[in-house]
C-alpha cells in the first residue's frame, strides 16, 4: 500500500472524539508550493479539530510537517501518469480508505485525483476536489483528463475566477462549486514580525543601496510570469535611481534566465535590474520593497504574491485579470494594468514610488485590513471543513464513471 510515516514511535495515538470523520487527501507530492502549502495548512486543521487526517503523496522535504504534528502520510508514486501505475494506486488508496475508516477522499491534482476517483467510488466515500488553476487544455484528450478535478460531489475553487471556469469550460453545476480563497499566514506574513536583522541580511546580500527604492516581482522565472514586461517597463520608466529584484528560482530554465539576462543588458538596465534565487525568507523581502509587481501575463489563478505582499503593507502593481481582481482593490491596496502593457506597468510604479508618506502608510493599512478580512490560513481552513461537514450531511451522488 505504500509507505506510512506517522511522528514518534510507531503509529499516532488516535486522538478524534468519537465518531470524528477522516479526510485522506490526495496530492502528487510534498516538495514546494501552493497546492501543497494548502495540503498541509488542512491537515493540521483536521488534526486540531478532532478529526482524522491522511495525506497520500510522493514524499518531499514537507512530510517533515506533518511528521511534526502527528499526521499521517502514506507514500505512493501518486505524481505517476502512467495507467499502470495509477491503477496500482487506486488499489492502494481503497484499501487504505477501507482500513482506516475514511469518509472524504480530497484529490488535489489531476493524475491523483484519478485514482481516487475510482478508489473512493468503490469504497463508497466521498469525493471532493480543489480546482487550483486553469489547467492547459489544448486539445479533447488534455480537457478529458483535467475534467476529472470537476467530478467532486463538492468542487473547491481557489478564486470567483476559477470558480467561472470550471462552470464556463467543463459544465460543472454551480450549486457544486465552492469558492474558498487560498490563504495567508498573517502571523508569518507581519511587518511587526520581522526583525531589522532579516532585512539587513538580504539587503547585504543583494547588495542594495541605502536609500534606493526597490521595485520588486517575485515568482519563479517563466515567461508567463511576465518579468520580461517588467524590463520594458523599467525602460520606459527611465529613472536610474532605483532597483528592481526579480526575485525566484529559474527551476532549470536557464534559456529564459539568459534571455532576460539580455534584455537587461539591451535596455541598459543593468545596474537597475538584478536577477537574484529563490528567497528562503519572502516576509522580510517584501519589507525591503517600495512596490511589489505581478506582472503575469496570463491570469494568476489566485495570486499569491499579491496577497502575501498587502499583508506586508506593501503597495500592489498586478495585471487586471483572473484572481488578482479579487486580491487588489484598485486606488485602496494597490493597482491594477492592462496585461502585458509596459506604458501601463510604468505609469503604475511611477504613482506607486511617488505616494508620500502618508498615503503609503494609509494604503499600507487599507492592505493589510483586507488580506486580514478575506485571504488568512484560519479563514481558508474553516471554509474548507465547512464544505467537508456539508458534504457529509448530504446523500452522494453515484453517476457513472466514463
């Protein structure tokens, strides 16, 4: 069945009150981001409430969390899109639902989510998903086979604009369809919780000027993320007085990482405009920072650079489109442009490094107010065991599988 991991010696003592209901979610892996984050944030909150919590996936460096708190995490090759292999896994996750007595089956990504389809159908549990994005769907075959992430009895959409997606492209019934925002760590996510130390240290590091503005876009290097308008904002910007960290891990995509390298140096930018890795510490990267961008030229699913950057008292610049029209209230938190538009960029971090003190302090507070009010881990958790509990008090639909 797999290989279980549980913290202490031998399995977790088994603390739910009586009749608690188990939720096993299903996800590729546990390496690095969002879906994962999300993952963990849910089974902590599960154990917390009473109730049992499973993660299945492929292992990575974030099983050590669940570890940590007592959750148990069963490894199966759950990344594999190899028919074989994904019946192999729908056997091993039925015995797992049928041995540890578990209600809710939550598939997180498409390859998993198949087998637990199938698994949870033959063991009579609930099914639900989390649509986390708009998923490529070039062809019959590639809408096929992200179609499965609409067949919860319950469909969980990480923004309203997913939420019309997955309506829109694959017919789900919207009486289904849950929207619950992704959420923020507020506690970590706090410009009163970060020392002067941690900016000094990536200050140093990055070798930032005293005094300069920084104009910062963080997200891994793809072309979509949209660092390349950034650049030709940054020209039409034309000031010389200002840094700009594009900030992430190019995840072996050194092609693009050498094409920006030149666009760089062909707007002569180079002393404006520096590529820097991943950073381990983003809260106190968003302190250093005058204005946060999200430049992406398709729409952001949700957009989590925006949201982490508000609670920081950040000002926004994002493009106007997808989930960043829901996490940027435009002229209050930040501003939103036409994608792809570098005259557009500009003029926004031209307003955005002009605000005076005290408009920066307002927007700052208006920010924080409203990732606080909409977009926290607590709130995210909450929604999401609220769908779970509904779930559980409604009689499950039993359409075929085709």
């Amino acid at each position: 069945m797999g290989t279980v991991n549980s913290s202490g010696n031998g399995a977790a003592p088994d603390t739910r009150v009586p009749s608690a209901p188990t939720v096993l979610q299903v996800l590729p892996a546990l390496v690095t981001g969002g879906v994962e984050r999300g993952t963990i944030d849910i089974a902590l909150a599960l154990k917390a409430a009473g109730w049992g919590s499973i993660v299945a996936s492929s292992g990575g460096p974030m099983v050590n969390e669940l570890d940590r708190a007592g959750v148990t995490h069963v490894t199966l090759p759950l990344q594999s899109k190899n028919p074989f292999v994904m019946q192999g896994n729908t056997n091993a996750l039925a015995r797992l639902i049928h041995d540890s007595k578990v209600d809710i089956v939550h598939a997180r990504s498409r390859a998993p989510a198949w087998s637990a389809l199938r698994a949870a159908r033959r063991m009579d549990a609930h099914f639900v998903t989390t649509f986390h994005g708009t998923y490529n769907a070039q062809n019959y075959f590639k809408r096929r086979y992200n179609a499965v992430m609409a067949r919860g009895e319950r469909i969980i959409a990480i923004s309203d604009f997913i939420a019309r997606h997955v309506e829109e492209r694959y017919g789900a019934d919207p009486s289904r369809i849950r929207t619950v925002p992704r959420g923020v760590d507020i506690g970590i996510f706090d410009p009163a919780a970060v020392p002067a130390v941690r900016m000094i240290a990536l200050a140093t590091a990055w070798r930032l000027p005293d005094g300069m503005p920084v104009v910062m876009l963080p997200g891994r290097l793809t072309r979509w993320k949209g660092q390349g308008v950034l650049i030709d904002a940054l020209a039409e910007l034309g000031r010389a007085d200002v840094r700009c960290l594009i900030v992430g891990s190019d995840q072996g995509r050194t092609g693009y990482r050498e094409e920006l390298e030149q666009q760089v140096a062909a707007r002569n930018l180079g002393s404006v405009v520096h590529i820097v890795d991943h950073c381990r510490d983003m809260p106190a990267a968003y302190m250093l920072a005058d204005v946060v961008v999200s430049a992406s030229t398709d729409p952001e699913a949700f957009g989590r650079v925006a949201a982490e950057a508000q609670a920081m008292g950040r000002p926004v610049v994002a493009t106007d489109h997808g989930g960043s029209r829901e996490t940027v209230v435009p002229g209050e938190t930040g501003w939103l442009v036409r994608p792809g538009s570098p005259s557009d960029l500009a003029q926004a971090i031209r307003e955005a490094l002009g605000l005076n003190a005290r408009n920066r302090a307002i927007m700052a507070a208006k920010a924080r107010a409203h990732v606080l009010a909409n977009f926290t881990v607590a709130r995210m958790q909450e929604q999401t065991l609220a769908v779970y509990r509904e779930v559980l008090g409604r009689v499950k639909p039993a359409p075929p599988l085709t």
